[in-house]
C-alpha cells in the first residue's frame, strides 16, 4: 500500500497500513457518489464530539486548510498492537481515482490525532523504520517523514500525524492547529511533550 509506514516496535519490525488516519482513502472502505472516480470520505464523528473528547487532547486545523473544507471526522481503532487505543482524525477535500484503475487514492490533507503512548518518535528505531527528520514546530518536537508530506508532532500526550502534499502544505496545517478539547489557538505555542512521551515511556491512560 502507498503510505504502509514501517515502524519499529520493541524492536520488531512491523508493518502497519495506516488508512483513513494516514490520508489514503479506499474506495471499498468510503465508496462513490454517483458512480463517478471522485471519492468523498465518510465519517463516523464530529467536530462537536471531538470537543468533549476525553482520551486525550484533540487538535484539527479548522473548517477548510490549504483550499480544501473539512469532508469528514472518524474516531477509530488503533488495534492491539497499538495497545488498544484510538485515533481521532480530520479528512479535507476529495481525492481522484483514475479511470479504469481499482485502489485508493490520496487526500489533500488529512490530520490524525493519536495517543503519545502507542505512537511517538522513538517507535522509529529499527533498521526498517524511515528515518526522522527532527524539527521544531510551534515550539515543541516534531519530526518530517516521506520528504517532507508526513510530518508528526508531539504535543502534550498527543502525537498529531499531518499528511500533505508537501512539506510547505504541511506546515501550513501546524500552523493552523487549534485545539478543540484543550484551550489552544493558531498563535498559541504547542504545549511540550508530557514526561517520556518523545522517549516511548508514557503509559496510556487519561489525559
């Protein structure tokens, strides 16, 4: 799949397909409208859920980012290997499937909200995990992947996952975030990694 990520955990190489939350879309999974190639995602929650979300805090650019309006929230399974816990993600925009092909297809932007405890950068350890490419965004640590159009932050006990087209259109995303179920805005600083989440030793639990 394009956008397999492989990620090293407790030093077992693993390969996870990260789907909806990691922007690709696939159309047996959010089908056509109207028989055409034109895939419009489906969600199964809202913003105004999102805001009385209590696992852990939430952050999403807003109604529209980089031209593109928000088309769908879905809270999801993130499955055992992922210690059980859930995502919290925001889909922008629509996303082409050429004619005569079958698979997905990638959106715009697409912006996933993950616990700390099950994904930080120090998952990206192992000899087939990418290599990050560290940095500061709003003044916390974060990372770029994939040249540029994966970049990940760790706010707090969060680890927010913005998928763009490019590494300008991504940070055009972190500088919109804002939170939904914290007190956070685009011109606020993003609160700093809570104690051991860069290092992998944050227990999952309540925000």
């Amino acid at each position: 799949m394009k956008s397999a990520v492989r990620l090293a955990w407790l030093g077992v190489a693993l390969v996870v397909a990260f789907l909806a939350v990691a922007g690709v879309v696939l159309a047996a999974m959010f089908g056509y409208i109207g028989g055409s190639t034109t895939v419009h995602p489906k969600g199964n929650y809202s913003v105004s859920e999102a805001r009385s979300y209590e696992g852990f805090p939430v952050f999403y650019p807003g109604d529209s980012i980089n031209g593109h309006r928000l088309s769908a929230v879905g809270r999801d399974p993130l499955g055992p290997m992922r210690k059980n816990q859930e995502a919290v993600s925001f889909m922008y925009g629509t996303c082409e499937i050429p004619a005569g092909t079958e698979g997905g297809c990638s959106l715009p932007v697409s912006v996933s909200n993950e616990p700390a405890c099950s994904r930080n950068l120090s998952v990206y350890s192992g000899s087939l995990s990418p290599t990050p490419d560290r940095t500061r965004v709003r003044g916390t640590t974060a990372a770029f992947f994939e040249g540029g159009g994966r970049l990940e932050i760790q706010s707090g006990k969060t680890t927010v996952v913005i998928f763009a087209s490019s590494k300008r259109n991504a940070l055009a995303v972190a500088r919109s975030l804002r939170g939904l179920n914290v007190p956070v805005s685009p011109n606020d600083r993003l609160p700093p990694p809570a104690h051991g989440a860069v290092e992998g030793t944050l227990p999952c639990g309540t925000r």
